[in-house]
C-alpha cells in the first residue's frame, strides 16, 4: 500500500496503467485470435511462470529437478489431452497422451531424482518443483482448452476472465472503504470478507451484460454460474499463490512486469477459475 510517500506511489500506479494497458490489450489480441497463437503464448507463459516458482524456493535452474521440471511441465501442457492434445494446432498430426500416464511418467522420474543426483537437491526441493510441474502445466493446458473449447470458446474464456477480473476489482475498492473482518490474515491481511462478498456478488454482470447484447453460449443461468464459480475459483487461487508466497517470505513471485510484479501474481486467479470454468463446461447449458 503506498500511504507515506505519494510520489512513489504515483510512480507505482503509473507502471501499473503502463502494464495494464499494453499487457492487457496484447493478450486480448492474441486471445482473440486463438489456435496456435494462444497455444504457443499460453506455452511460453507457463514457462517463465515456473521459472519464478522455483527461484521462490532457490531451486537452481540449471539443476536437473529444474531441467526435468520444464521439459515435464511443457510436455503435459502440449501433449495432454483430447485430440492430440495441444500441440496439434500448432503442428497437424501430432500424438497426444493420457494425462493420467503422463502424470505417472513424471512423478517417477520425480522420485528417482534424488537417487540420480544423491541428493544434491533435497526431497523438499524436489517434491516442491514436482508441484509446480503439475499445477502449472495442468492449470495452464485447461485455460487454453478452454480458449479452444468449440465456437463459443473466445466468449467463454472472455466471460471468465472479465468475471475474475470484476470480482478483483470489486474486492479491492468494497475492501477498503468497508474493511470489516479479514478474509485470511495469515495468508493476506488486505483482503477482507466484505471485499470477497462484493466480488462474488458482482461477478454475474459481465455475463448479465453478454446476454444483453446477445452473446449467449449458454443459458442466462449457465453464464451467471460460470461467472460466479470463476469468481470464488479465482478468489482461491489468488489465496494459494499467497500462501507459496508467504511460505518464502516474498511479495511477489518476479519482477517482470512492471509496477504488478511476476507473471504468477498475473495468473493466480485465472489459472484455478480457467481450470474450473474449463471442467465445469459439460454441466451447462
């Protein structure tokens, strides 16, 4: 919070509109345009995002749990999935696998780690980059799917992302001005009930707002669901990102960009909402 020094924290919101605006509208570009765009895009996201998760535990990233760690995040992430998984929309014909046997694969090359390597690593290290691998790599291959999810799959992953992101910015400014009881003080002391509530609350209006204009890949209730859902789905993985954070006593997860820190501080809410909203899609209607 900037409170003492009000140039720095001008400094600070500048770099923030900055981001938003550049970031933001070159995702929105290449979400919208989709196939092996937004496979690649998504693919190299994932990448620097597991980077900063085992710089938090000071994993070296040439060691071999790290090497290992990338090649298996990038496999379950490309090569997982219906259809030849993802990797098919940037190359044709490409084979896919079980993600239940490429989870398999992994955690036994995972448990032989510190055999290989006697140790130089600990378990720990190990078991912490494993998680990372999985989480990751299976958070981030259902957000894309959900991009790709059939023709309404741009509406939908807009819809998530628009609820998400109403339900941030509900949360903060309802936060700060109600304040009241604390959502989670150990794992985020600014977050508070009333800011939850007001974010969940306000999260059907981006789909109240698609069924105004007619965009409808579902039902009034279907999206109104979908919004909700990705709304409590986002305010969790933005507490679960917290709770690594706090566990390495770090503010944020990088410095990448400016003024809103790493690219996992970006994508803690979309990644649990993405992966929801994505399994949650055969239910509506």
């Amino acid at each position: 919070m900037c409170t003492a020094d009000n140039k720095e924290c001008g400094r600070v919101l500048r770099q923030r509109v900055i981001t938003a605006v550049i970031g933001g509208g070159g995702f929105f570009a290449i979400l919208y345009l989709g196939g092996p765009w937004i496979v690649v895009f998504i693919g190299i996201v994932a990448a620097l995002a597991f980077g900063e998760w085992i710089h938090l535990k000071g994993v070296p990233l040439w060691s071999l749990p790290a090497v290992l760690g990338f090649a298996a995040l990038e496999g379950i992430f490309f090569l997982t999935g219906s259809e030849g998984g993802l990797l098919q929309w940037v190359w044709p014909g490409s084979v896919g696998f079980d993600l239940d046997e490429a989870v398999w694969v992994v955690v036994v090359l995972f448990v032989l780690i510190p055999v290989l390597i006697r140790n130089e690593q600990t378990v720990l290290d190990t078991a912490f980059t494993l998680l990372g691998v999985l989480y990751l790599g299976i958070f981030f291959r259902d957000f894309t799917w959900l991009r790709l999810s059939g023709e309404h799959g741009l509406a939908v992953c807009t819809l998530v992302l628009l609820s998400v992101w109403a339900t941030d910015s509900a949360a903060y400014f309802v936060g700060r001005r109600v304040r009241g009881p604390k959502l989670a003080p150990v794992l985020s002391p600014n977050k508070t009930l009333s800011g939850s509530a007001a974010g969940i609350l306000i999260s059907p209006v981006p789909a109240l707002v698609f069924f105004a204009v007619d965009i409808r890949p579902y039902s009034l209730p279907g999206m109104v669901v979908l919004g909700m859902v990705a709304s409590f789905a986002g305010q969790v993985g933005d507490l679960a990102e917290s709770a690594v954070k706090r566990a390495f006593g770090a503010k944020d997860s990088g410095n990448l960009l400016p003024g809103h820190g790493g690219v996992l501080d970006r994508f803690d809410s979309l990644l649990l909402a993405g992966s929801v909203a994505y399994h949650l899609l055969g239910y509506l209607r």
